[in-house]
C-alpha cells in the first residue's frame, strides 16, 4: 500500500477575502459568456 506524504490540518484557517476581491470576481463571473458552436466552446468576456 502507497504511504501518504501528505500532512493533514488540524484546523481550517478561514479566509477572508477583501470587498475589492469579491467584487473583482463577481463582475468578471457576470461579464464571462460562453458560447457552444458545435463541437466548440468559446468564452468571452463582455464588457
């Protein structure tokens, strides 16, 4: 059996993003479109 080198936490820090990082992907989820075209996707960002 594979031994596992990865440490496991003990406690999740909570993250805080700032308003100004919230907002920045908030505008950029609204303004993204994606578009299927057959066997295609093209996404764009529409602003």
């Amino acid at each position: 059996m594979a031994k596992l080198y990865s440490k496991k936490r003990k406690s999740i820090e909570e993250m805080k993003p700032s308003k100004e990082t919230v907002s920045f992907i908030l505008s950029y989820s609204q303004a993204m479109k994606i578009v299927k075209v057959g066997n295609l996707t093209f996404e764009n960002i529409v602003n």
